[in-house]
C-alpha cells in the first residue's frame, strides 16, 4: 500500500486513474505532431487536473522527439532522472506558477530551512499563501521561456490555477499566449473555466477533465484512506461528487458524520430539534475549516433534495439566497452561527 502522505501530491503521483481519455489525447498530439503552445486543463477541483498536467510534463521533459511512434501513455518511471529532477522543484525545464505564501509564513519556511530544521507536516497545513497569483509571478515566466533548453529540448509552464489570478496577472498571461516561443508548451489549470477572460480561452487547446466515476473514488479512497471502513467509504463518495480530492479532504475533516448531522436536521421537518439545530451551528462556527466545509455541504444537501424533491422551485430560491447570504456574511462580517442557523431553517421549511 503506498504511503498516502508522500504520493498523494501531484508533483510525485504517477498513479491516475479515471482520465485515460484526456491522457490518450495528449499523446496522439504529441505523436502527431499537433502539439498546441498552450492547453487550458479545466473541469471541477480534485479530479486530476494538476495530476495529468505534472505528468504531461514529466513525459515531454523526459521523452525522446525521434521515437514519438513508440511511446503508448505518459507514464515515466520514478527512477527516471527526469522525475526525481521535478519531484524536489529542479527541473530546469519546468516552471510552475502557483500562489505563494504570505511573507510572514515564508519567513518561517526560510529560517526552517536555515536552522536545518524541518517544518512538521501540522507546521505545513497551517502556512497560508497569499489570496492570488501576483502579476510579478507570471513576469517570471518570459524570462523563463526566453533561454533555449540546453538540448533544444521542450519548456514547459503549469499555471496551478489561472483562476487565481487578478486582472493585471491574466492579461500578462495572455500576452504570453499571443506569442509563446517555440518547443513551448503552457498548461493552464482552471475549475472555472467560465470565469476566464474570453481571449485567454480562445488561445488554448481545451481538455475538459470528468468528474471521476464512483468506483474510482471508492477505489482511490481505500488507496490512500486505508484505515476507512466500506460504509465510510461509501458515504464520503456519495457526497464527494466525483472527486477523490473532495473525498480526501471530506475524510480528513469529518466531513461525513458533519453531513448526516445535518441531513438528519433537514429532514426532519417540523419535528426538528431546536437544540440540535442550535448545536449543530455553534461547532461549525467556532472554526473556519469547519464553517467553510459546512458551508460546501449545505449546498450540497440543497442539491440533493433539489434532484429528489417535489419542491425544486423553494429549494433554488433557497440556493440563491445561501449563495448571497455566504456572500454578506464575509464582506459584512456578520455572525456565523446566526447565519448558520438562518440558511437551515429556511431549507428545513423548503424541505
């Protein structure tokens, strides 16, 4: 069984499952000599995306152009030069563009790293990066794409995700995309590819990546969650929604015994219990992860009831106003539980 802790993260994992087909369509590109500068990998979070983009990358780096015909999937061995190279971020041919920490959170990565000192992984949870991609980032990567490969080789940049970018950050990618050098290829992630600038889409070669079938999330989660139970992993890929990094996270964070607490509120009508209600919102409040997982799995309550429910137009009245509540509560830093306890009783009686 593998150690989950050390393979689970894109930059190392060579294990994906569920995306043969997009990875079947980067290989007849790269063997057919139809290659595209730039792709736009997008579809919802936790269903490979960074997985396949790394391994895409691990391929070009590592392949060679004069035996294209021979090559039958992305896969590159773990004691190839080229994986250990990108695994510990040395890769001269490789750049990725992701948020970064905040300055106070990089001091404590720079005197770890001075004092010989390892952060703990609790340590690592707890860094917080900065809200967006800053545009001085993405200005790195001309300077990048400038300098050859020392063997004519490819270049390539993984944008992890373009849905982290401000508006001074994606118009200078989109320069970069009006005219990418040659033997250069830019991947860029995204979740919500609707909320993209039109003229950076037009620019990509677009792979939509499918949320993952329920028994490949069933099958990774006893991969890296060896410790689960079948009912729990059942339960976590019911409400995962096609998504092993959703499922992992859920698992992580209680995220099952939270979402029946709140089905069994919700569906109880008017038996239910004021108290519990009441209790129910005053754990979620009290911690941000928790507020915000419970914040996905309401949403996710209301979309299962809107599928199995007779009262589908209460129920999208309901998702509206949450989306809009969530909204205010953030900006207007209102009372979490009140909102907490405001956003359920008006499911329970659309229930």
């Amino acid at each position: 069984m593998p150690d989950a802790s050390s393979s689970i993260y894109p930059k190392n994992n060579t294990f994906l499952l569920g995306q043969e087909k997009a990875e079947k369509i980067l290989l007849e590109a790269y063997r057919n000599n139809s290659m595209h500068n730039s792709w736009l990998f997008y579809g919802i979070e936790g269903i490979g995306k960074a997985t396949l983009a790394y391994r895409f990358a691990r391929f070009l780096l590592a392949a060679d152009d004069h035996k294209k015909e021979s090559y039958t999937s992305l896969e590159i061995a773990e004691n190839n030069p080229v994986y250990k190279l990108v695994v510990n971020n040395a890769h001269p041919d490789l750049k990725i563009i992701e948020r970064d920490y905040t300055d106070t959170d990089k001091r404590k990565i720079l005197k770890a790293i001075k004092d010989g000192e390892a952060l703990s992984d609790d340590e690592l949870k707890g860094l917080k990066k900065s809200a967006v991609i800053k545009v001085d980032e993405v200005r790195t990567i001309n300077e990048f794409l400038s300098k050859k490969s020392a063997d004519n080789h490819w270049r390539v940049v993984i944008i992890d995700s373009i849905d982290d970018m401000n508006v001074a950050s994606a118009n200078a990618v989109l320069k970069i995309l009006e005219e990418p050098p040659a033997k250069s290829i830019l991947i860029l992630i995204s979740h919500n590819p609707g909320r993209l600038l039109p003229t950076i889409k037009s620019r990509c070669a677009k792979l939509q990546l499918a949320p993952l079938d329920d028994k490949i999330v069933a099958s990774l989660l006893r991969r890296y969650r060896p410790e689960l139970s079948e009912k729990e992993i059942s339960g976590l890929t019911a409400i995962s929604s096609g998504s092993i990094g959703k499922a992992l996270v859920y698992a992580d964070n209680k995220a099952l015994q939270y979402y029946e607490d709140l089905c069994k509120i919700g569906c109880a009508k008017e038996k239910f219990k004021l108290s519990e209600l009441l209790s129910f919102c005053d754990a979620a409040a009290k911690d941000e992860s928790v507020y915000a997982l419970v914040q996905e799995l309401i949403f996710k309550f209301i979309s299962d009831n809107i599928a199995n429910s007779t009262h589908t137009e209460a129920l999208a009245d309901v998702w509206e106003k949450t989306l809009k509540i969530f909204d205010e509560t953030e900006r207007l830093n209102l009372d979490k539980k009140q909102v907490l306890v405001n956003i359920i009783y008006s499911i329970i009686k659309a229930v």
